[in-house]
C-alpha cells in the first residue's frame, strides 16, 4: 500500500492501481476488514484523480457505507471528505441538484464538528466548491456570499499568496463586475494579481483580462487596453486558448468603443 501510495504521487497511476489490485486480494484472503476498507478508499482517490468518475462514485459510496457499518458517525470528517469529492463529481456528470445537496450536506455535518484547523479546511473547501456551482447555476448573490466566507478563512489558512486565495478573489472580483461594483472589483482583482506575481507557476492571464474587462466598464479605456494586453501575452506565452479569445474579445471591444467616443 506505501508503494501504491508513493506511485499515486509520482503520477504513476497506473502502478499504483495494479499494486492495489494485489493489496486488495491479499487483504480479502486474511479476510481483513480495515485493510480492505482503506484499500478500497486509496482506490477511490485514484480514480477520482485519473477522472474515471464512475469508478470513483461507486467505490466512494463502498467506503462510506463500510465505515457506517461500523459505528463511523454521519458527520465524522472522513465522510464529509467523501461528501465533497462525490458532489464533485455529481458537478462534473452535470447532476447539479445531487452535487448541491451534498454539499449543503457538508455544510450542515461541518456544523457539528469542534470548530478546529481541520473543520476549517473542510469548510473552506466545501464553501470554495459550492460556490462554483451556485455560479454555474447564475445564483451570483448566494455565490457571492459564500466566497466571501471562503476568503475569510482562506486567508488564516494559507494566505494571501496562494492559489486558493488568489482564485477566490478573482472570483469575488468578476461577480462584484457583473453586479456594477466597479471600484471593490478593481480592488480584489489588483489584490490578486499582487499576490500571483509572488508565485512562480500561477498562470496570471485571467486575472489580468477579468481586471481589464472592469475598467472598460468604468470606460477606462487606456486601463483597460494595458490589463487585457497584458493578459493577451501571458496567455500567448503559455498558449491558453480560452484566456487568449477572451483577451481578444476584450481588446476589440475597446477598440470599437473607442472610435465612438
């Protein structure tokens, strides 16, 4: 199981799943129940990890059920942690309504455990997700206010240069545009990007491009032209086709707009 768990960490998933393959049989021979359920969870995390989300589901749902069976509590930590990736998964299916009450699942479990480190983390990240989903289902406001809790705790928990952090503020930032709160999304986009430039492997072009679009919604042209060119770069740079057609789209919007002036 070590050397199945170091392979899952070099990105040897393949090795890794034919060493679980083996644990598993020699733990279903002694007929060890522990050992079995534990197996079964690395190989949940796995194909959770490869993408293979059915897989993942089933066995996800296999562990919980088995640690139930045993006396494990509903709102006991591992389950939330089960919780979470299978309404991750739900979201990916497209099954948005099951994705949401896991998650309001989580949120509620959360509630009765001690307000320590660790039932932080799971609420950040549980706060982090659900709020992704309530954009994607154009529920901006509920979004807003659970990313501003995510913020809250994000920054005690890894602080203001990390990924996490940082991506919870550009999020802030776009929905605080969309709603016509100009100057707080500058001031959360540039907070961002402040932090990104301390980061090495942070990929920055979004950010710049979100900060842009802002501007020109103020009619800040020349702001923003310098935010989406920038952007257009770092997306050329790293070939990010995405954040390249919206840095286009950016750049030929202040074009026009500015002819009219």
């Amino acid at each position: 199981m070590k050397r199945s768990i170091l392979a899952m960490q070099r990105g040897e998933f393949k090795k890794a799943e034919q060493m679980l393959h083996l644990a598993l049989h020699m733990a279903q021979t002694i007929d060890h129940f522990k050992a079995q359920t534990y197996i079964f969870d690395l190989m949940a995390n796995l194909a959770f990890e490869m993408g293979d989300f059915e897989k993942a589901e089933k066995l996800f749902v296999t562990v919980m059920q088995r640690l139930i069976s045993t006396g494990t509590a509903e709102n006991d930590l591992r389950i939330v942690h089960m919780s979470l990736k299978l309404s991750k998964i739900y979201e990916a299916k497209g099954q948005l309504e099951k994705a949401e009450d896991g998650y309001k699942f989580c949120l509620h479990a959360l509630k009765e455990n001690p307000n320590n480190e660790e039932t932080k983390f799971f609420l950040l990240m549980t706060l982090d997700y659900y709020a992704h989903l309530l954009i994607e289902k154009s529920k901006e406001l509920e979004a807003y206010k659970m990313l501003l809790q995510a913020y809250e705790l994000s920054i005690p928990i890894n602080g203001i240069e990390h990924e996490q952090t940082i991506t919870i503020l550009n999020d802030l930032g776009t929905i605080e545009c969309r709603q016509g709160n100009y100057n707080l999304s500058i001031q959360h986009l540039n907070e961002a990007l402040k932090a990104a430039e301390k980061l090495e492997d942070f990929e920055s072009s979004a950010l710049h491009i979100n900060l842009g679009f802002t501007y020109l919604k103020q009619g800040l042209y020349e702001e923003a032209k310098k935010s989406c060119k920038e952007g257009q770069i770092i997306a050329r740079m790293i070939k990010n086709s995405e954040s390249l057609n919206e840095a286009n789209v950016c750049l030929e919007e202040i074009k026009n707009l500015s002819k009219r002036k």
